[in-house]
C-alpha cells in the first residue's frame, strides 16, 4: 500500500506589491507593442526602407527586401503588435475596475 502524497499548500494571495509589478510590467508591455507595432507598421512603406544597406550590398536579398509581399508580412508583424497591446489594455482595464469593485 502506498502512502498519500502530502496536499499541496493552498496558493498564497498575491501582495499588494504582486499587483502593482504585475500592472507596471503589463503598463510597459502595452507602450512596448504598441511602439513596436507602429513602427513595423509603418516603416516599411517609407523612402527610408529602400536606403537601407541591405538592397545596396546583397543583390540576392534586394528583390525580397523591396518587395511590397514583404513589405505587407513586416506590416502584419505590427498590426499583430498593435493588437496585442489592445489586448492587454483591455485585459489591465477589466482587472482594474474588478479590484475596485470589489
């Protein structure tokens, strides 16, 4: 016969400082993709895309890098940041005003 494991210790409230780390960090996050996501979005349609080093030194990676399909992945990499940002703001939002409710 075996003998029962010991239970698991029940999960310690998150303290005051747990809470505000965890709404800075995702505070951060959302200025971080949003940044980022802009930026992607952007950037590639500018004139500043084609004076990069890479089109001028690589020949094989010119046509890719100038090509606009290439140019809409990059675009979609930021709309994807854009949304993640939205997301956790949505998310920081709801756990915001379901503390204060409480």
């Amino acid at each position: 016969m075996t003998s029962p494991s010991p239970a698991a210790p029940p999960p310690s409230k998150p303290t005051r400082f747990m809470k505000w780390h965890r709404r800075v960090l995702g505070f951060c996050l959302i200025i971080f993709a949003f940044e980022l996501g802009l930026f992607l979005l952007v950037f590639p349609w500018l004139k500043s895309w084609e004076m990069s080093w890479i089109p001028v030194h690589s020949h094989r990676l010119a046509n890719l890098w100038l090509s606009p399909y290439f140019r809409g992945v990059i675009s979609g990499l930021g709309l994807l940041n854009i949304y993640i940002a939205f997301a956790e703001a949505i998310k920081q939002l709801k756990t915001l005003f379901g503390e204060q409710r409480s």
